[in-house]
C-alpha cells in the first residue's frame, strides 16, 4: 500500500505523479508492463472518443474524454521519461516553441492581413521547419493514420495548392464520370478492380472537397442514415411475420423503399 492522501480537488500535477506511481514498483502490474506500441491504440481511440462528444455537444463529456487523452499523454511521457530520453516539461517545450515560431505575426514582427494569410505562412513555416524541400515531401508528411478519407482530403488540398487540376466541381464530376467506367471496366476483367475502386474513392473526396463536405462525416453520416432505414426495414418485416434474412432481394427492396419514404415523412 502506498502513502497517498486523497483530496477534494486534483490538478495536472497530480495526475503526473499518479501516472508515476502506478508506473513503478508498488504501483499497477499493467502499467508498468505497456509500452507506446501496446497502447498505441488507446490513444488513438480516446481521441476519437473526445471528438465524439464534441459532436454530440457533451460539454461533460467532453471534460471527462479529454482527461482520458491528457492521462495517455503523460502515460507516453513517462515511459520515455524512464527511458532517460525526454520528459513531460521536453513535450511542452516543444510545442511551445512550435507555437512560437508558427505565430511570427503574434510573436514576432509579421504583419498578416487576413486569416487565410496566417494559414499560408503557417504551411510554409512547417516547410521549413520538417524539412520539406518538394511538394511531394508535403504530401507525403500527410499521416498514413489518418482515416483513409481524411488523408486523402489532406493530400488532395496540398496537391491542388501545388497545381494539380483537380479542384472543383467540374472536374471531380468529369473524373468520377471516367474512374466510375474504369471501374466498370475491371469488374468486366479489364484491370485491377482494387485499384481502380481506389481511384473512385480518391475522386469522389475530390468531389466532397469541390462541394465543402467533409468527406469522413458524410459517410458517417450515410451510414447513420441506413441503419435507421434497416431498422424501420426490420420493423415492417416483423409485421408480416417474417424476419430480413428470410425476405427475398424484392421484397427486402420493397421495405427499404417504404422505410426511405416513412423516414423523408418523419423528418
């Protein structure tokens, strides 16, 4: 048992030195066993979990995620801190000097005119500062652990900057129009069909960015959307007695076209 002393209130110093205890010996067996490869995850999922309650506008729960991705940021911390390769103070120096130098017209003697000014010294600032000597270097410092949809939302942005023709919303109709026959023609054994699924996918994120969608929540949304129409499919079947699996494709059709259309009238 170790000596601690509960209190009313805690603070983030608090939570450093919790992180430390469970961490070492007399602390938890599970802690002090992970490693940044092991709970890459959790990271990765209690941001998502933050940016969920955002969305709901959970302002409670928003509070209690964000606690969650502080704690696994002190969590990676401190297994470097171990390691004797940097520490948590190492970690805000750093992104505070970023900040700085990311911010010369607040912290320096840059005179910016607009917001989209202060973006474009912002992405030419990190140029610099990753060492990006081409556009392809920029877009290939996109994270390939970002969702599929976003990086290629992100990628696509760079690459239209640098002087790609894909911007707009002609252009992304003419090129789904030629990625969707492409595709067509793999299926008929004519090419590779990943591939080319792959194409359509990249221009129909072209499409989104022409119409100022978000890609990721629009499909998140559509799948919101047939989940309520497969409800109210399942809803109408049990009505006739009969379960989905046990409907034919016409008459499944049938009750997702009636589903839709209950739906439109609801909403």
């Amino acid at each position: 048992m170790i000596n601690w002393s509960e209190k009313k209130s805690y603070d983030c110093r608090d939570l450093v030195e919790i992180v430390r205890i469970l961490r070492h010996p007399g602390g938890c067996p599970w802690d002090q066993e992970q490693t940044h490869a092991s709970i890459r995850r959790n990271l990765l999922e209690e941001a998502y979990e933050a940016a969920e309650a955002i969305d709901r506008d959970d302002l409670a729960g928003l509070r209690e995620e964000l606690g969650d991705v502080l704690l696994q940021v002190y969590f990676h911390a401190s297994i470097e801190e171990d390691a004797g390769r940097f520490t948590l103070d190492d970690v805000a120096d750093g992104v505070c000097k970023k900040l700085i130098y990311r911010h010369p017209h607040v912290f320096g003697e840059v005179n910016v005119r607009s917001t989209q000014e202060v973006l474009s010294n912002w992405e030419e600032l990190k140029k610099k500062e990753k060492h990006q000597a081409t556009r392809a270097d920029e877009l290939d410092a996109v994270a390939r652990t970002l969702p599929a949809l976003w990086r290629a939302e992100k990628v696509q942005k760079k690459a239209v900057r640098a002087g790609a023709p894909w911007g707009g919303w002609d252009a992304a109709m003419d090129k789904l129009a030629e990625e969707l026959g492409e595709v067509k023609a793999a299926a008929a054994g004519e090419g590779d069909l990943s591939e080319e699924l792959g194409d359509l996918l990249f221009v129909t994120v072209c499409a989104c960015a022409a119409a100022g969608v978000d890609p990721e929540q629009a499909l998140h949304a559509n799948i919101d959307k047939d989940i309520a129409r497969f409800r109210r499919v399942e809803e109408l079947a049990a009505g006739q007695g009969k379960t989905t699996d046990k409907l034919s494709r016409e008459e499944f059709m049938d009750l997702w076209t009636q589903a839709k259309a209950q739906l439109k009238q609801s909403h």
